[in-house]
C-alpha cells in the first residue's frame, strides 16, 4: 500500500526520538497503536457490513426471479391445460362420418337445447 522501505522507517524512528523525546515516545507508540486497531476494526465491520448488505440482495433479487418463474410455470400450465382440454372436448364431440353432430351435455343448471 505505501511504498515505505526498512531505511525509511528507521529514519522516521530516529527523528520522532529526538523531536519526542524518550520519555514519551512509547506512551505516544502505544497510543498510535490503540488508533491503529480501532480503525482496523472499524473498517472491518464496515466490509462485513457492506458483504452482508450485498448478500441480502442477492438473495432478495434470487427470490423475486424464482417467483416470476414460478408465475411463468403457473400461466404454461393453465395454458397447456386449456389446450388439453380443447382437444378432450373435441375428440369427444367430433362428428363421425354422415352422423349428426353430438351436442355437449348442459352444464348442471343449464337447460339443454
């Protein structure tokens, strides 16, 4: 991430001592460390909560597609149902050769013609 050799390091150590001082150093150290962590963790849980956040819409966007495919098999089966029942009917009412045609039986309520 930063492009810091060992050399530069050292340097960096050697002039915080001298404009520091001894006394304070470590106390200082020690304190930058403390921030150091902090802002580790924060960030962390600002990944796991954006990876959440992220996963709870994947599977929300998953369901919405799985319902529209469920609609779609839904609808194909009434459709292919209606076909089939086409077919049924006609098969069953078609008018055999020099016959007359049958006529459908009344549905219960009806009064045949």
């Amino acid at each position: 991430m930063f492009d810091i050799a060992f050399s530069e390091l050292v340097v960096v150590a050697l002039v915080a001592l001298i404009v520091i001082g001894p006394e304070r150093l470590p106390g200082l150290a020690r304190k930058a460390g403390e921030w150091w962590g902090r802002t580790q963790r924060y960030v962390n849980k600002v990944k796991q909560d954006i990876a959440h956040d992220m996963a709870v819409e994947e599977a929300t966007r998953l369901q919405h597609d799985i319902e529209k495919h469920i609609a779609e098999a839904e609808q194909a089966m009434q459709a292919n149902g209606l076909t089939l029942e086409q077919s049924i009917l006609q098969a069953q009412y078609k008018k055999p050769d020099g016959a007359a045609p049958a006529t459908p039986p009344a549905a219960p309520g009806e009064t045949p013609k």
